[in-house]
C-alpha cells in the first residue's frame, strides 16, 4: 500500500525519540544502558544515536551520549510535526 513507508518512517522516528528522551532524562548515559532501559536491540539503539548525533542532538562523550539543544529541538520538533499533520490532512481530503 502506498502508506506502508510512510508507517516504517513515523516508526523509526518515534525509536529515535525514544532514545533521546532516555538519554535526555538519564545522561550521560551508555548505549547499552539506553537499551535496558527501552528494550530496544542494541543496534538499533546504535543507529538511533548516530542518527540524533547527525542531527546535533547527542554528543558522545566518555560516560556515554549526553542530549544537546533539546529546548531548540522541541520547538522545531512541534512546528514539523504540526506542518505534516497538515499536510497529510489535505491529502486526506482531496481523496
């Protein structure tokens, strides 16, 4: 179906969300730690903090990933999430 994608997407992003969540309330915290705690794969895990430290949301460090510019990130976060419920809105009712 043409929304599969779409549904793997929204899934990976609400993993990634986890992971930081999990590093934002419990940093400096190890990728192994993160895991345990969310019960997620451990390279899952791995994939998610590469993709946040991408993002510049997590800084690796010695004692494990530490969360930066979450203030900015939600803000951003929220106006995105709010532009593609729009978005997907329109579509809906062009249908």
């Amino acid at each position: 179906m043409l929304t599969e994608n779409l549904g793997k997407e929204v899934d990976l992003l609400r993993r990634h969300i986890k992971v930081l969540k999990v590093a934002y309330k419990k940093g400096p915290i190890g990728m192994g730690h993160i895991s345990e705690i969310t019960g997620l794969p451990k390279h899952k895990v791995r994939y998610s903090l590469r993709v946040l430290e991408r993002e510049g949301l997590i800084e690796p460090s010695t004692e494990g990933a530490k969360v930066q510019n979450m203030e900015k990130f939600q803000e951003r976060f929220n106006e995105d999430i709010d532009c593609c419920i729009q978005e997907l809105e329109e579509i809906r009712n062009h249908i």
